[in-house]
C-alpha cells in the first residue's frame, strides 16, 4: 500500500513539474537589465558613527530608504503608498532630534520604540515607525481629521516623544492637537490659536515655531508654549523669496539665504550668506555647514554656533559638474578617520536636476541620478557605423558631401572598390603594428552599430530636464546634460523629444531636439543635440520669442535629411524649424486640444508668398451639453508603424478590409454622473475633416485609464477601472468592409461610409497602468500588447487573446479564422511576465521601437525603476537560437560535401567502366 501511494506521489510531482515555465538561469539579465531608483531627496539623515553607517532619506516620490555611505547603493528601499496618501509630511529619526532630552525608547516590555517616524498623508494620516537596520515597518496608528478638505495643508512636528498636529485655517487661527507618538494616544490638548495674520504662501514652520511673513517683519507663535505670545521680528527689507525652515534649529528660518531666529533661545551667526544651511556636529560641538556654487565651484563651509569661529578643519571647495545643477546641502556626519588623524566628514547634497551627490574630502564620492525616476520620454537612436561599414557607405553613395553624383560608371566603381579594399588593408595592418589612427570617442565606448540592430542608444527626457544617453544594452550612462529653467507646457503637456534625423544617414550625425517652455517668461524653448555624444549641435538652445500651442513633426525632408518642426504659437501663427524647411509644411493639417473644456479645433497650413498661413477649418466640443466632460486621455498612431497586410481573410475566404486612416485620433473624457457615479466616452475623431468617426460610452467606469492606439484599422485596446473594482479592457477594430474605396490612397477629404465596428469587453484580474503594442521594423510580426500592472509587472499579452472578433459561441467560421471562443476572464500567466521577478514601481509608461530584426522589438518601462528589455512576439524566426549546434552542423556539412564528392567520383569512374565494356 505504501509503495502504491509512493509511485501516485512521484506520479503527481511529475506532472506539476512539466507545468512549470521560466526562464533559463543564464538567460537571467542576459537580454535585459533594471535600474532601481528613489526619487528627488526631501529629507535625509547621515550617521557615519553608528555600528553600522547609514544615509537615512526620504523622498518626494513617497519612499524611505537607507543608502549605502561608501556607494550610494541601496540597503533597503520601501515604496509607501501613492501621492496624496503617500506624501511624506515628517521624517524623524531616533538620536538627531533637537532637544537632547528627547528618545524613542519604548517603555518597558512594549513594543513602540522606534529608529525612525514617519508621518504621511492626510486623510487618515499615518504614522509609521520603522526598524532602520532592516527597513521593517513596527508600527502604525492612523489619524483621521474632522475636516478633511482643509487636512491636506496639516503640518507636524516632533518634540519631547509627542508628535504635534498643526492645522491652519488661513487669515484666521491654528489648531494644535498633541499625541503620543508610539501609540497615537491623544494628550487630552487641543489649543486653538488666533492667528489673522497667516496665509498659504508667506508661512512655514520651524521647529516649534510658526512664522509668517508680513512686509519687512516676522510674525511667529511658539506652538508648545503655554503663554501663546505672538513674537515680532523686525527685517532690514521686505524678503523677495520665499521662507525656509532651518532643520535641526528651533525657531530658525532662512530669509534671502541670512538666518533669522524668532526663538530668543537659540542664537544665531550674524553675517552669514550661503545658498544652503545645515546643522550637525563636530568635535561633540554642535557646527552650522553651509555651502555656495559659483563659476562650477562648489564651496563648503562651517561655524561653531556657539562662538560663531569658523571649523577650517571641513572647509573644502571641489568643482561642481554642470549635469548635476544648482546643489543644495541636505545633511552631513563626521568619524574619526581610521589613521587617527582627524575626522572625515560626508555631505549629501540634493540637486535642482534631482540628483543626490556625497561630497567627501573634496571630491564627489558618488552620485545617484534620481530624475530617472519621473521618465516623462525616450527614444531609441541607431549608433552610427564603424569606420569599415562608413566607407562602404560612402562608396555606395558616391562622395559625402555630393548628394547628386549617385550614378557613375561602372569603371570608377570599379577603382574605387579597389582603392577601398586597399586602404582598409593598410588601416588592418597599421592597426595590428600598433601605428594606426587612434579610435574615435565612440568607437572607444563600443558605440558602434552590430549588424542586427539590436544596439543603440537610449535617450531618455526626465521632469526636471535633465537628458541621459544610456547603452540599452548594459545600462551605462554615457552622456548627460541638464536644462535649467525649462519645463512642461500647459496644459498639463510634458516636454517633449524629437529625433529630426537618424544615424542612417552616413556621413551626417543625429539630431534629436527638446521642446519645452522658458519657466521664466513662458516663451517656447528648443534645445538640438547629438543624441550620440549629448552635444549641443545646429544652435544648441533657443530661446523663441512665442509660446508654443501645438507641435508636429514634417514628414518630408530636404536634402540634410532633417525633418522640420511644425509649431503653432497662442496667437494661431504657425511657424517651422529649420526655416528652409518652411515649404515642405504646405498643405499640413494641425489640432488642438483643451484638457478642460473637451474643446478641440483644427487647422490649416499653407504656404504662399514665402509665408505660412493657418486657417481654423473646424471645431468640436466633447464636454457634453453642460460642458462637465474633461479629457483625461488623448492617443494618435505611431508614425513609424507599417501596416503589413491591409485585410482580414474570413472563413469564407473572402476579405474584411481594414479601415486604415492615419488620421484617426482617440479622445476620452470623463464626468461625474448623479445615476451612473461616473460615465467615460471614447471618441475616434479625424483630426483633418473634423468628424467623429466612432463613439463609445461606458457607464460606472472611472480612472485610472491606459489608451493605446495601434495604427488605425488595427486594434485599439482600451483599458479602465470599473466602479465596482473590476478591471475592464475594452477592445476596438474598424473595418471598410469586403470592398475598398481606395487601395493605394487614404483622404480623410473624401473617406468612405462610416466604419463596421467590432469591439468587446474583457475582464482582467489586476489593475491596469499602462498599455503599449509592440512595434518592428515591417509590421510583418504579430502583433502583442504589454499591460503594465499596478503590482510593477509587464505582462506580454497575444493580441488573439483581445481579438473583438472572439465568437461567443464556437463556430466553424470562427475556426476557420483562427478565433478563440470568447471568454470574459483574460489570463495572466506567470510565463507571460517579461520581467519575471524584476518589478517596476510605480510604473507609469511602457516604450517600444522596432530593431533590426523584423522578429525583436525593443522595451523600456519607466516608473520610479527602470527596465529596458526585448521581446519577440512571433519568436525569433530571423534568428538563430542561442543553443544552435554550429559543430554538429558543421560535421554534416562537411560529410556531405565529402559524400557528394567521393559519390561523384565513383560515379565517373562506374560510367568510364560501363563505356569499355
């Protein structure tokens, strides 16, 4: 009986094994790679002296974090919840708190002790404390507020192991509610402050301290003070920036770079003028560091705020990499050094490029580059050909510089294919006796193409405007540079990155341009590089002297085979970057959109008399009939995708032709609705005629919402959060019908009928962040969507999974297409995942390009992490497999040839035979 029940076991285990799937363990990071990131530094804590040394941070995305101090490396990271819940309001760590009185010890046989606090959000509000040395969560109490729409502005501060609640409510008082931090008890204190002097932007918080501005005074309240006396501090001028709290004084503010203390406890250093403060200590004396950029400098100094004597033993001045922007000192330590002679000190600095730079002993120790965590877009640039391939290139296109001698005879071809293969033996052989040029810069970084395309770099536009050129295959950092004052557009439109030519243009470099907004007048900003060597090239930075309302790019190029900027000003004038580029705009269509009011209108451009002209030719209005719809999606085509069959073969063997309109464009908007709680529409509107071509409503559906438009006629995958926590994906396709009015040319003038529309609904069993198709070279591989999960996986869905045309029934026409009867649950299988257990927080955006092969489309996904990879949807037919047995094919190749011979051979000699008989 035992042995019957043993083989049943063995039989079991057998066939689970044979229903497990995963990767190769050396195919691990071999094709992909990850870059884990925390965010803009908002708070930090340096502790060089403790057993184990450690950066403490928190962000402004939402995470706390320990970095390594010799690296910069993670130790442990936790990502809170989302923006508002997750928005840090307090870090406190155990020992660095102002009042040396004060600990986070625990009473005895509790468990509330904490290393370090933290309080977020609003509504409730949480408070945290943590275990620094693993990162683990040891407790939490939350707090929700009475009123919740004026909670959102609450402050807090820690003092004496109670934490402080400080709502204001402005131009009229402050409510102070204490509670005792570890367990969340209230104290049984809530004062109510009068204070008609307070506003949103002239007040902050210092310590205990509440500070306001008003004309050339401070006007401050001592929270914990039972008197309640307001303090007035005179100022020799009316601030012109903002106030600023001075972390680690009490009552100390920081006016126009000069500190001012409003506590009379706390002395201040008279004189001093610095663009950044920090408090710390040093030789067991409590020291004020404080730090300046001028001409690429960084300068560090520091007083004893005791005697106001400079500590020259820290004073250092180190050059300061233009990449990094304006540095601000964030925190410092000091340990005695292992020789004994004196002490070391490391100063973290947060940057205006989001970066998060240690500075030690006058030198940049590390850097973590932190904008890569707010990727707002990328591109894929081809690397340019090496030396060999560039004066093939040349010889096929005749001379560099000479774009119309293409055609010559076949003699000078001739000669000069000799003359080629003959200096590129001298440059082997100089090469190999160590006499040859010496290899260009890029050449030297291994920027050079490979022969399947599957090389290139990675050119990728942060928020803060800040530009990496990254090696998609390692993940190096090649380039960087920062745009200082320069930002986003309105209407809640990022900036954005335009490749105007490719590296396929041997000898001509790449040209990528940023488009942006001056954060200082609002005029239009452009900024043209070499996407290569992230070099300003072809006028570097430009400032225009309009705003920018809309851009597209032209789809024509002259012979520098730059494609021209078209760009639309607030007054309607259109203009077209490079100027001689000017013509090819004639005849172009442009749309607008207003996120608010649903108001789209469009434009034509035209070009007479050496001017371009636009003319408003249409408008529509999607806000509904009490204009309370607002558009929280917009999705066009790809301008580089092909369309590789043009019809659907059906199961009568006749033609369901695509309805392929480039200029379709998918609206989606969204209202409250008193019966429904929320409706959304979708609208796929032509954007050069004006009409709307389909219409779809879905009711009791809300945000978030993930849009992807394939190219028109191909399938457009919709994906929404039902009211009722389902995950809805709504799929779309449009068809001419069995006839075509046009097979070779697309007017959006003179369309045909209204398109046939299949569309069906899906249910998936996670939350949707993002969707993309996969791209290639041909559009001749199938087609697959990556879903972009909440839970930071990619999941590589086939698209015959979110086929509209799904049967419900099985049917012989369905099998006769291909169709899989329709189910309302859509897997996700664990094989499925791209980047298996490499998660990507807060994932946001999914990036795809086509590669050299028809068979590989590229990926980088971008959130808080970073995640670049390859996929091939139809496998790697182009390709052969990484296991392929060259020695055994060899072997045949050779026995064959071998055979053939000695078989011919034989043959010859039997018919030489049979011919002397």
């Amino acid at each position: 009986m035992q042995e019957k029940w043993l083989l049943t076991g063995l039989s079991v285990a057998l066939l689970l094994l044979g229903t497990c799937s995963a990767l190769y363990e050396d195919q691990i990071k071999k094709f992909d790679w990850r870059g884990v990131n925390v965010g803009a530094l908002k708070q930090s804590r340096v502790d060089l002296n403790h057993f184990q040394p450690r950066i403490l941070v928190s962000t402004h995305e939402g995470v706390v974090a320990s970095l390594c101090v010799k690296t910069g490396e993670l130790v442990w990271r936790q990502v809170l919840e989302q923006k508002p819940r997750g928005d840090i309001k307090l870090l406190q760590v155990s020992g660095f708190s102002d009042d040396s009185s004060d600990t986070a010890a625990a009473p005895m046989g509790s468990n509330l002790g904490f290393d370090m606090l933290t309080v977020q959000g609003h509504a409730p509000a949480l408070v945290r404390g943590w275990n620094t040395n693993m990162g683990a969560l040891e407790w939490e109490w939350s707090m929700m507020p009475l009123n919740t729409e004026r909670a959102q502005e609450a402050l807090w501060f820690y003092s004496r192991s109670v934490l402080y609640h400080v709502l204001p409510a402005w131009r009229s008082h402050l409510e102070v509610t204490a509670y005792f931090a570890s367990s969340g008890h209230s104290t049984g204190s809530t004062s109510k402050l009068m204070a008609s002097w307070i506003s949103p932007e002239s007040c902050s918080l210092s310590g205990t301290f509440y500070v306001c501005v008003d004309g050339k005074q401070l006007i401050s309240l001592d929270l914990v003070s039972k008197s309640g006396q307001v303090i007035r501090t005179s100022l020799e001028a009316e601030p012109k920036g903002s106030l600023k709290a001075m972390a680690g004084l009490n009552g100390v503010v920081i006016v126009d770079g000069n500190l001012i203390s409003v506590n009379k406890d706390q002395s201040v250093c008279p004189g001093l003028q610095a663009s950044s403060y920090t408090v710390g200590s040093f030789n067991y004396r409590k020291i004020l560091a404080y730090s300046d950029l001028a001409f690429g400098i960084v300068k560090i100094n520091a007083v004893y705020l005791d005697n106001c004597e400079p500590v020259t033993e820290i004073e250092q001045s180190l050059p300061f990499p233009a990449h990094f922007g304006s540095p601000e000192l964030s925190n410092f330590d000091c340990k005695q050094k292992r020789n004994g002679e004196g002490k070391s000190c490391l100063f973290l600095f947060s940057t205006s490029s989001e970066s998060i730079v240690a500075v030690q002993q006058g030198r940049i120790r590390w850097s973590r580059e932190e904008a890569l965590a707010n990727v707002i877009d990328s591109q894929f640039v081809d690397l340019p050909l090496a030396d060999t391939e560039g004066t093939l290139e040349s010889e096929m296109k005749g001379k560099a510089g000479d774009f119309t001698s293409f055609e010559r005879d076949i003699v000078s071809a001739f000669l000069r294919r000799i003359t080629t293969q003959a200096v590129q033996i001298r440059s082997l052989f100089l090469h190999v006796i160590g006499l040859g040029p010496p290899p260009t810069d890029t050449q030297r970084a291994g920027l050079v193409r490979d022969s399947f395309g599957l090389h290139k770099m990675l050119v990728l536009l942060t928020r803060a405007g800040k530009i990496f050129g990254i090696d998609n295959i390692s993940g190096k950092h090649h380039w960087q540079l920062y745009l200082p004052n320069v930002s986003g557009f309105d209407n809640d439109e990022q900036m954005r990155l335009i490749v105007q030519r490719s590296a396929k243009h041997f000898p001509l470099q790449p040209l990528c341009t940023i488009l942006g907004k001056d954060a200082v007048n609002g005029n239009g900003v452009l900024y043209r590089f070499n996407p290569i060597t992230g070099k300003a090239a072809e006028g570097g930075l430009i400032q225009l002297d309009y705003k920018i309302k809309q851009l597209s790019l032209l789809g024509e190029t002259e012979k520098d085979f730059v494609k021209g900027i078209l760009l639309l000003d607030s007054s309607n004038k259109v203009h077209v970057y490079p100027q001689h580029a000017t013509p090819l705009a004639d005849g172009m269509y442009l749309y607008t959109a207003d996120v608010r009011t649903a108001e789209l209108a469009g434009y034509f451009v035209k070009y007479a008399g050496g001017k371009l002209s636009s003319t408003h030719v249409w408008n529509a209005r999607l806000g509904g009939h009490n204009s309370e719809q607002q558009i929280i999606g917009v999705s066009g085509k790809n301008p580089i995708e092909h369309v590789h069959s043009q019809g659907r073969v059906l199961g009568d063997r006749s033609v369901l032709y695509k309805y392929i309109n480039p200029n379709l464009v998918a609206f989606v908007t969204q209202a409250p609705d008193a019966t429904h709680k929320s409706v959304l529409n979708l609208y796929l509107v032509d954007v050069v005629s004006g009409s709307v071509v389909f219409t779809i409503t879905h009711r009791k559906v809300r945000a978030p919402l993930a849009l992807s438009i394939q190219k028109t006629g191909l399938p457009t995958p919709i994906s929404m959060r039902k009211c009722d926590a389902q995950r809805l994906v709504t799929t779309i396709e449009l068809y001419e019908g069995k006839t075509q009015a046009n097979n070779s040319v697309w007017s959006s003038l003179q369309a045909p009928p209204m398109p046939l529309v299949e569309r069906q609904s899906y249910i998936l069993p996670t939350i949707v962040e993002t969707l993309r198709e996969t791209i290639t070279e041909r559009g001749i591989t199938n087609k697959h969507v990556l879903i972009g999960t909440a839970s930071g996986s990619i999941v590589e869905m086939p698209w015959h999974l979110l086929d509209p045309r799904r049967p419900i029934a099985s049917t012989t026409q369905g099998r006769e297409e291909g169709a899989i009867p329709y189910i309302p649950e859509l897997p996700l299988p664990t094989e499925s995942h791209i980047n298996y257990n490499q998660t990507v927080a807060r994932l946001r955006n999914i990036y795809t390009a086509p590669s050299g092969l028809e068979s590989t489309c590229l990926v980088v996904a971008t959130g808080l992490d970073l995640f670049v990879t390859r996929v091939a949807p139809s496998k790697t037919f182009d390709l052969l497999k990484e296991d392929f047995d060259y020695i055994l094919i060899s072997i045949v190749l050779v026995a064959l040839t071998s055979g053939s011979l000695i078989v011919k051979h034989l043959a010859s000699r039997k018919l030489l035979k049979q011919a002397w008989k």
